[in-house]
C-alpha cells in the first residue's frame, strides 16, 4: 500500500509471458513488445526482474520443447531477443533518462558483499515464512496458503507430466536459497528476494493445474498429503516449543484473562 506500483509486476509478467507463446506459436508479437514497452516506461527496476522471470520461463519452455535441439533453440532465443529490443527501443525515451539517473544515485554506487550462503536463522524460518505471512529479511515475503503445499506434493507425485513446472519450481526455489542469485536478479546492487513474485505466479499455477486434482485423490496420494500435513505441522510445533514461542503465547493469554 505504500508504493502502489510495486503491484504492476503482478499484472505485466503474466501478460509477458501469454506473449511469449503466441511467438513460440508463431502469432502476432504485438502483445509481448507492447509489454516491454509499457515494462520500460512504467519502471525500470521492476522491468530488470520481470526479463530475468521471462528469462528463466524462456530457457526452461524451449529446453523442454526442443530438448537438444540447439539450432531450433536458438532461433527462438533470437527471434525473442529481437523482439524485445524493440520493445526497449520504443520505450527509450524513458529508458534512457532514468539509467542516467539511476547511475548517479548513492544506493546504485553502494557494493554489497559478497555471501555464499545466508544465515542459518533464515534457512531455519524458511518453512515457517513459506505458510505463514511473516517479516523475512532480504524482501522474502511469502505466506502460502497451506494447499499450495499439497498441490506441490500432487505435482511431482505425479511420473512425465508437467515437467516444466516441476523444473521451474526446483530452479526458483534454489534461487531463493542462494545470496548470489538475489543479488543477481536484483540488478546487483545488493541481496533482495523482490524478484519472486514470479515465485508467486508458478505457484499459483501449479496450484490452478493441480485444484481438480484435490477432488479425485487416490488412496495413494491421499495418504502421502495427510503424512505431510502432520510432518509439516508437528515440526512447526515443535519449533515453536523451542523457540519458546508457545510458552510465552500461553502466558499472554492467561494474562489477559487474569486482566479480564
């Protein structure tokens, strides 16, 4: 709510991409130019991270159609490439400008180190900030709801379907993992996890392809989405124990019913 244009990425990216395949469908490429040229002159910094999403989307969809096939690869990759040149061009007018500006700014100067790893305290909240909306550092926000979970589960119990899905999600997590790929996809300035509301996107996807599935469950999966579900939810608790968490929550209530 503060910066209200944080939300046009939700609304470019997905659009970018139905661009995408109308040009892999060899169809009008008017739609994906035309949203890199809105993705230019409405910011730049958002334009950075929604090409590397597209980049991402762009490898894994030509590796999973033409395999080896490098040739094919690469005139799709050149073909995208030209296109999105010309989306920048048109959109140079603003461009231009606002790199002059940008260049000159203290926090495009300022050189973060550089991390292999980050703490241990942010790979030991991870689940916890996956389920629950929570402050996380680095600009890590997400707070699924717990059925994306089991939709995951569906997704890869499920043998040579939606490979692509199950490739981007293992790729995009380990992006979330690493220090250097939030530094990278962030415009290198410094570690930021903005990028990942194309996090956000695949994951309501696989949850949107998987939610008739949830209806005509075998006794299989059924029993393997129940298992996870008091696995996820009993080691919750158990870290909330050692945290402490759950005794200072206890206290607070029977203060308030004292108080009361």
């Amino acid at each position: 709510m503060h910066h209200p244009y944080f939300l046009n990425p939700f609304i470019y990216l997905p659009l970018m991409l139905i661009g995408i395949e109308k040009i892999l469908k060899k169809e009008s490429p008017f739609l994906f130019i035309f949203m890199v040229f809105l993705s230019v002159v409405s910011n730049f910094y958002f334009f950075y991270m929604i090409g590397c999403n597209v980049i991402i989307y762009v490898l894994i969809r030509l590796i999973s159609k033409y395999h080896t096939n490098i040739k094919r690869i690469m005139q799709h990759l050149l073909c995208i490439t030209g296109y999105t040149i010309t989306g920048i061009c048109t959109g140079s007018f603003m461009l231009i400008p606002v790199l002059n500006l940008l260049l000159r700014t203290d926090r495009a100067s300022n050189e973060s180190s550089f991390e292999l790893l980050y703490n241990s305290h942010y790979y030991k909240n991870f689940l916890e900030d996956f389920l629950i909306p929570s402050t996380s550092k680095h600009h890590t926000y997400m707070g699924f709801s717990f059925i994306v979970v089991v939709c995951i589960l569906l997704l890869f119990m499920e043998r040579k379907k939606h490979t692509e899905l199950k490739a981007a999600f293992v790729v995009m997590t380990c992006f979330l993992f690493l220090p250097m790929a939030g530094k990278v996809l962030h415009g290198f300035s410094y570690t930021s996890n903005r990028w990942a509301f194309g996090y956000v996107l695949l994951l309501a996807t696989i949850t949107t392809i998987e939610w008739k599935n949830l209806f005509y469950l075998s006794k299989k999966k059924l029993g393997v989405s129940i298992a996870a579900i008091l696995v996820i939810t009993a080691g919750y608790a158990i870290k909330m124990h050692l945290d402490g968490k759950i005794n200072r929550n206890l206290q607070d209530i029977f203060q308030r019913f004292h108080n009361q």
